[in-house]
C-alpha cells in the first residue's frame, strides 16, 4: 500500500507542473475559471471568481473617512507611485458590486492586486485588493 502511494505521489509531481504549464499557455477566453478562496488585505476571504464589493472606508485614518470613487487601473502595473504612468484610470463608486475576476501579488507595489469587471458600466482594470470587500460597507465618517 505505502509503495501505491509513493508511486501516485511521484506521478503526481511530474505531471501536476505540466498540466500548469498547459493550462497558462492556453488562451484567457478557452480557459475555464478555477475557483479558489483568497484572503485578502482586509482579512475576508475571497472566492475567485466571485463577486465584491468595493470599499472605500478607512477606520484607521483619523477622523475615519471613506473614499467615494477607487481607481481602476487597464494594467495589473496599478500605475501607483510611477509618475512616468501615463494611463488614466477609471473610477467605481463605493459600495458597487463587481466581478473578481483574478488577484496576485505585485512585487513593485508590495501589495495585492485584483482584476475585476463591471460588465453593466464596460469597465475592467485593477484594483488594490484593499479597496475589496465580501460585503456591501456603509460609508463612515467624511466622504472624500
């Protein structure tokens, strides 16, 4: 039994990186969506693809204060912190539901960041995963 399972394992591990490797070679439109639970900054957990909410609320800042409209960016570069960006990016108000549609870590920004869709407004872009909750958030303190 216990050579079974040392032989499905080594099996297992030469074949898994290759489907991978297939599976990212393949086109976004011919891929089917794999989901997966991600946490984000906030600590709420994620299924990707799913559905968020945008959040602009921030407890911390004194006095708390919730940003009307985020920014969504047309590259996952989030264009933050560069000024030699040169795209403008589009904007979502608080509380509107989108489409999460992929999240990973950029190394430049030291941060998560989401792609997301809003198919109803022809809007699809980055985010910060910061600016993404799995509820809809009432505005506190001053809106900006």
């Amino acid at each position: 039994m216990a050579k079974d399972c040392k032989a499905v394992t080594k099996l297992l591990k030469a074949v898994l990186p290759t489907i991978q490797e297939a599976y990212e070679r393949m086109p976004m439109a011919e891929r089917t969506p794999i989901e997966k639970q991600v946490v984000g900054e906030r600590n709420v957990t994620f299924t990707v693809p799913g559905i968020a909410f945008i959040d602009g609320t921030d407890s911390e800042a004194r006095p708390p204060l919730t940003i009307a409209e985020v920014n969504v960016w047309p590259t996952d570069k989030v264009g933050m912190g560069d000024r030699r960006f040169k795209k403008q990016p589009q904007h979502v108000l608080h509380g509107e539901q989108v489409n999460l549609l992929r999240v990973r870590f950029s190394e430049k920004l030291r941060r998560q960041v989401c792609e997301i869709s809003l198919p109803e407004h022809e809007i699809r872009g980055w985010v910060l995963s910061i600016f993404l909750n799995t509820e809809c958030v009432p505005t506190i303190g001053e809106i900006i």
